[in-house]
C-alpha cells in the first residue's frame, strides 16, 4: 500500500507545483492598481516638506470657504479653494489639511468626516516633473472609508506634462480623507 500512495503523492505534488495558473502567483489583467503620483525626485535627498492648514469651528449650517497658496521649497507651487455649502453638516467642525511635496495628495482630517452635501475642492499643482507620466493614465481619486481607492467626481481634470500642471476643478468631497492624483 505503501508503494502506491508514495508515488501518487508525489506525482501530485509536483502537478500541483508546476501548475502555469497559480493564482499566488500569477498576476491578474483586470487589476491594474493605481498609485499617487510622486512629487519627488526618487533621490531620497530632500527633507519632507509639509504644509497643514486648520480651520476652527467651521459652521456646517451657515457653509464657508478656505483657500490656500503655497510654494514648498522644491519650488513646487500649490493653490487651492475648500468650498462647503450651506446644510453639509450639522453644527460645528474643526478640521485640518496636510499637504506634502512628496505626493500629489491632501489629507483632510478628521477622516473620515461624512458630509450631507458634498464639499467642493479645486487644487491646482505647478512646477512638477511629470516625466514618464501618461496623461491619459492620470485621474483624481480618494481613500473610501473601507480603505480603497475611488474615482472621485469633478467638474474638469487637466494635465500638462510640458508646464508641470495637475489640476482638478470643484471635485466633489462626499467625506474627509487622502484626495489626489493618481496613475
């Protein structure tokens, strides 16, 4: 007996193992993840740079406006408007947001903060190196609460690879989390 199922375990092993369609190892077509894209330039030789703005007892019934502008010592400029409508939440809220000149994101905090209405986030980057960047490959997207990547709604998407330009107008913020550009 023992003659017989040591060759046929060992027969199925080997089947097992050479298999071409392993699914640990074999990579799938239809998943194509998508990442930041990166600001800096690979070196690993600059210093994080970081820019966070708060905004104190922000009124969700009466709505507000934040804007920004600011230029990282990379030279990388970046400018932008954070407009709540009337009615997106009850109350009063304070929040923050973080950028960094390593990827195109922004961290809104507290995350995740989920809005009635949605806020309206228009940013614009300048100065970049885009190089090996596929414009067709680039779109704005967010963290959803269950951790995954989205393709976020606006009004307008633009690249331009020769000046170094991402921007997004009035993308729709349905709550507070990593916002950005990806590939």
């Amino acid at each position: 007996m023992k003659i017989i199922i040591v060759p046929i375990l060992f027969l199925t092993l080997v089947f097992l193992g050479c298999n071409q369609e392993s699914e640990v190892t074999s990579p799938t077509t239809s998943s194509i993840e998508k990442q930041w894209i990166s600001l800096s330039d690979g070196s690993g030789l600059s210093i994080e740079d970081t820019f966070t703005k708060t905004k104190k007892k922000a009124s969700g019934d009466r709505g507000w406006n934040i804007t920004f502008d600011h230029t990282f010592s990379s030279s990388i400029r970046i400018m932008g408007d954070l407009n709540c409508p009337k009615g997106a939440y009850d109350g009063r809220l304070t929040f923050s947001f973080t950028l960094k000149d390593d990827i195109a994101a922004i961290d809104f905090n507290p995350s995740p903060f989920i809005f009635d209405i949605p806020v309206e986030y228009t940013i614009i980057y300048e100065g970049l190196d885009l190089t090996g960047i596929n414009p067709e490959d680039v779109d704005f997207y967010y963290i959803a609460p269950n951790g995954s990547l989205v393709k976020a709604d606006y009004e307008r998407l633009e690249v331009n690879i020769a000046t170094g330009r991402l921007f997004v107008l009035d993308a729709k913020l349905p709550h507070f989390s990593r916002y950005g550009f990806v590939n």
